[in-house]
C-alpha cells in the first residue's frame, strides 16, 4: 500500500469507528432532530403569517419552504462544530493518544472524524427530508437535486468538523469549546441567508454575511431544494470546497499540540 | 563494583551482534517553563528482552516514551527504532510500535472486538489474518465471553486486558506500556504482569515499561534503568543492580565456639555477637548450604539461618537519592481508578 491508499483507508476506518457507536446508540441523532423540527414547525408556521413580499423571499414559496435548507443548515452545523469537544473528550480518555501513535497519518484522523461529522449530517439530512414530507412543505425531490444536497451537507459538516478541531486543539478544554461553540453558531446563523434574505439585512450584517461560508451552503442547498437555479451554485461548492481543506489542513498540523 | 556513572553495568549490548529495539541519544525534552523534562539520557533497548524504565512522578519516564512513540518532538537529540531514525520516519517507526498509556484508552462506546478490530485496521494487519487473529487474542486473554459487549461495561482488569490483546493481533515489534498496573486490584495486577511475560515469551515481543512498582519491576524487567529529575542514574539487571548496593547478608545463629574467620569465597564477616555471626557475600543463596557446613565442621551447632537481600528499594534510594514510597504513586493510583471509571460509564 502506498501513503494515499493508507491514508484514505485510515481514515475510512476512524469513519467507522464513529458509524459503528452511533450503531450501538443512535439517541442523540433522534434527539438532534427536536431542534429542526420546532423550527420549521413553530417559527416557520408563525412567520408565514407575515406577507411574503415584505420578507422578500422569492415569490411562489412559503416561509416554512425558504427556510428548510437554511434549518437543514444550522442543525449540520450544530453536529459539526461540536466535534472539537469530542475530540478533547477523546483526549482527556486517552484515546487520542491512542489514535497518534498508529502509524495513520495525522491528516488520516482529522479527515475521518470530519467524515465521521458528514455521517452524522446525512441523518440530519434524512430527518429533515422526512420532516418535510410529514408537516407538507413541498421541496424538489429529484433524485439528483437530492444527492447534491447530501454531498453539500457532508462536505459542509466536513468543513465545520475541521474548523471545531482546529479550534480544540489550541483552546485545549471541553469548557472553553462548548463556550466557542455556542459563541460561533448563533453569529454565523444570524450572519446567514439562512431564515432571512440578506437584502433584508442592514449593509453591515450584508458585508459579514458574503464572508460567512453558511450563506454559500445555503445558498446552494437552496437551488437544489427549492428553487432550481444553480446559477450560483459552482461558486457556492468552490468556496466550501477551499474552506474545507484548508480547516483540515489546519486541523492535522495542530491535532497533536492536543496532547502535548 | 563501579556504578556511578550512567554507562557503568551492562552496555555490552551490540557486541555480540545483538540487534538494538531502541537506542536513544542525548535526548533532551524541554518546555517553556520549568527544568528539562528529559535532560540528555542515552540508553539502549536489546531486541527480545524487557526494558523497566523505574521512577519517581516527573522523573520524565512518561516524556521520553511520548519522544520514542513519536508522539512529542524531542528538544535534542536522537532516537533510532530497529535502526529507523524516528525523527526522519515517524510513520515508519510507528508501525512497529504498541502503545498502552498510563489512562485506560479503549474506546467503552465498542465492543472488545470492535476495538481491537479498528485498531488492527489502523496499523495495517493483513486482511485475512485479522479476524482470526482477533479471535485468539480475546480467547488467551479471557475476553472471548464478553467480546460483543460493549467496553464499558467491562471492569478495569479486563479494560487492560483488552489494551495489551491489542498487541497480540497487529504484533508490533516493540510494546510499551506506561504503567500498565497501577490502579488495578492485585488479582488483575497479577494477570496483566503474567499477560505481559508471556508476550515477551511466545512472541519474542521487546517490551519497554514504566512502573513505579520495584517489586513488579524486579519481577519483570530483564533490565532496568533508573530515572530521576529527567536524567538516567543508573541501568542494569536488577541482580546486578542489588549486588551493587551491598549484596547479601546472612545471619547465622550458633551454640558452641563461633568462627572469627571464614574461607573468603564464603563471603567475609561483618559483624560478631554474642552467638550470631553476620555475614556480607554476594549470592546469599548458594552460600547458605556451604557456610553450615563449613561452621559445623569447625564444631559449631548451627540453630538458625535468615538472608536479607537489597531490594530495588535500596537500590533506587542509593541513585536517585529519594524513596519511591512518596504520596506520588496514590496520587496517580487515583488518577488511573478515576479513568477506568471514565470508561465505565
């Protein structure tokens, strides 16, 4: 085996080492789809109360339909970003160690874990799916259209699974992740297309919101879901796609300061 | 004997072409704040044998295996693994290796087959022999009954247990394991030491272990090296190691006239009582049988004989100039019980 094949097969296997526990305990993916679904239920069904023109969405679509991708969004986002506190977590129990002193790549450990991350958003992906089907919001159910969505998202979980590594392996503590998590998520949600168009935003937030990589994801979630203009779409994958590898690159170069 | 220096007692390692599992050079671990946490050592690990690495907490025992897994970079110096430079090719080196840390590192959301399974994946076991192998590692250590449970339901004993199987499936060349014992009960103490020898023994594993147990050490350890604030005091068998503190001492107590000289070879005579002699000779043991009857044909009546040997307690308090017997070993006792609990949630 030459030092590719071992890497993509090192990291396959730490994907299933993380498929095989959800296996044995899948709870906390039931759980996750608790948030998504008052979402769409409550906030949705309450804003689509309010006339569509003044929202500004596009016209044809509800606002429970416009804001399916952005909450599909958020809840991956939400898996994501706590993938740095698991891995502290793996660090206080030795596990990290474990994992380092194979002779798996560094680059092996961050890349299976962010997949691991992509495992965990095709679920959120299939609930949202199945929300969507159960309280009527009519979405694009073309085949196509839905394996794009599933490689956004776990592209996506990717993406925020290496930034959250990233972020853990110079912030060292379970506390001070779970305080960055929640200090990340929220901005970059408000900071998004995601329940609001940004031409609803004042010019600032509108500034902040084209460098937040959430709006690129929702926007292209949202061609595929909902509107079917994939104008923007090849922008929308080659940012995510940069924003990847850069954060997993980042993330394999400082993963062993974890335990140093 | 001279054995003030480092290189004093047994380094007559590659003379007879005996291939080196480790050899270390002027290793040297320094952080920011604080002295070095591994000041310069050199030694080297024979391939087959069982290296004891004895100290106190911070003696810099944890530091320098974390510098030869190519887990931390060494400050200076050099580390070559079965002639691999572990610097230039950590990967390399570390296909080589078994690592049990001091915390238990089991994954308790798998089964016991499933971690061994992932872990033979990740150092590349061939296919074909994994799951056979898998098998027979649960089988010899006991686990075979609860493979398909998950781990933490598992208890301490068999959680390490379940660590050292590991080796038995990817058979590294070279096994460290970082206080494999501590915080276990002495029965599963006694199981993980027996494990641990008969890997040595039927797989011809070099086995390179922390302990801050002598008695375990000196049970285990074909040789051994003394660690203290990040420097080696002293290496050696621990025989030798104990010779060199003094050897043995027999206590005879006599009726009837008592010697005031004996053969040399005996040993020679540090103290004399009212009817006991006192005795300083190097193998206590076989000198025992010859000093009865050496006395006894002088006309004496032997009553009793007792033998003390120096343990490596001494020897440790000799070089290092601390006793091991510190609150340090609670301290982590506890901290080792307290990651057992962890996983067994």
């Amino acid at each position: 085996m030459n030092n590719l094949q071992r890497s993509v097969s090192s990291a396959l296997t730490i994907a299933e080492m993380e498929a095989r526990k959800i296996r044995h305990d899948s709870t906390e993916l039931w759980m996750r789809a608790i948030q998504p679904a008052l979402w769409l239920l409550i906030f949705g069904t309450v804003f689509s109360a309010i006339r569509a023109s003044a929202l500004q969405i596009p016209s044809g679509f509800t606002y429970t339909q416009y804001i399916a991708p952005g909450v599909l969004a958020q809840s991956v986002l939400f898996v994501a970003i706590f993938y740095g506190i698991t891995i502290v977590w793996e660090r206080d129990v030795g596990l990290l160690t474990k994992l380092l002193s194979t002779p798996s790549p560094r680059i092996s450990v961050v890349v299976g874990k962010a997949l691991a991350a992509g495992v965990r958003g095709i679920f959120q992906g299939i609930m949202i799916f199945a929300l969507a089907l159960i309280i009527g919001v009519n979405l694009r159910f073309d085949p196509l259209d839905v394996a794009g969505v599933f490689l956004v998202v776990v592209l996506f979980a990717m993406c925020f699974a290496a930034l959250s590594m990233t972020l853990a392996s110079v912030l060292k503590t379970r506390d001070r992740m779970m305080g960055i998590g929640q200090a990340i998520t929220m901005p970059l949600f408000f900071a998004s297309n995601a329940i609001y168009p940004v031409s609803l935003m004042p010019p600032f937030l509108q500034e902040i919101s084209a460098y937040n990589p959430l709006s690129y994801v929702v926007d292209a979630l949202r061609a595929m879901l909902l509107t079917g203009d994939y104008s923007g779409l090849p922008l929308d994958i080659l940012v995510l796609l940069v924003t990847t590898i850069v954060l997993i690159l980042c993330a394999s170069f400082l993963l062993k300061k974890l335990i140093e | 004997m001279n054995v003030t220096t480092t290189e004093a007692i047994g380094t007559r390692s590659s003379e007879n072409g005996m291939p080196l599992a480790v050899q270390v050079t002027g290793l040297t671990k320094s952080y920011s704040k604080g002295p070095k946490a591994v000041d310069s050592i050199s030694f080297e690990v024979r391939a087959g044998e069982v290296f004891g690495l004895l100290g106190p907490n911070g003696a810099g025992k944890t530091t320098t295996i974390k510098m030869i897994t190519t887990l931390t970079r060494p400050t200076a110096g050099s580390i070559q693994v079965f002639g691999v430079d572990a610097l230039l090719l950590p990967q390399e080196v570390r296909q080589m290796l078994g690592f049990v840390p001091q915390a238990i590192s089991v994954d308790g959301d798998l089964t016991g087959y499933e971690n061994l399974l992932i872990f033979a994946k990740l150092f590349f076991v061939d296919p074909a022999e994994r799951s056979k192998r898998i098998h027979e590692a649960l089988e010899l250590f006991g686990l075979a009954d609860r493979a398909d449970d998950l781990v933490k339901h598992y208890s301490g004993g068999m959680m390490r247990r379940l660590e050292i199987a590991q080796a038995l499936v990817n058979r590294p060349k070279l096994l460290f394991l970082d206080e494999p014992s501590i915080g276990l009960d002495p029965h599963s103490r006694m199981q993980v030491i027996d494990h641990i020898r008969r890997l040595n023994r039927d797989f011809g594993t070099t086995i390179l272990i922390t302990t801050h147990d002598m008695a375990e050490a000196d049970e285990l350890c074909d040789r051994l090296a003394i660690m203290n604030l990040g420097k080696i005091a002293v290496i050696g068998a621990p025989r030798e190691l104990k010779k060199s503190v003094g050897g043995d001492v027999i206590t005879v107590a006599v009726r009837g006239p008592i010697t005031d000289s004996i053969p040399p070879d005996l040993g020679t005579i540090a103290g004399r009582d009212q009817g006991t002699l006192k005795i300083l000779t190097v193998d206590g043991e076989r000198a025992i049988p010859r000093l009865t009857d050496y006395l006894e044909g002088e006309g004496a009546v032997v009553e009793s004989v007792s033998l003390s040997r120096p343990t490596l307690d001494d020897v440790f308090m000799k070089f290092a100039k601390v006793s091991l017997q510190d609150e340090g070993s609670f301290r982590e006792a506890r901290s080792a019980r307290r990651s057992i609990a962890r996983h067994a949630r």
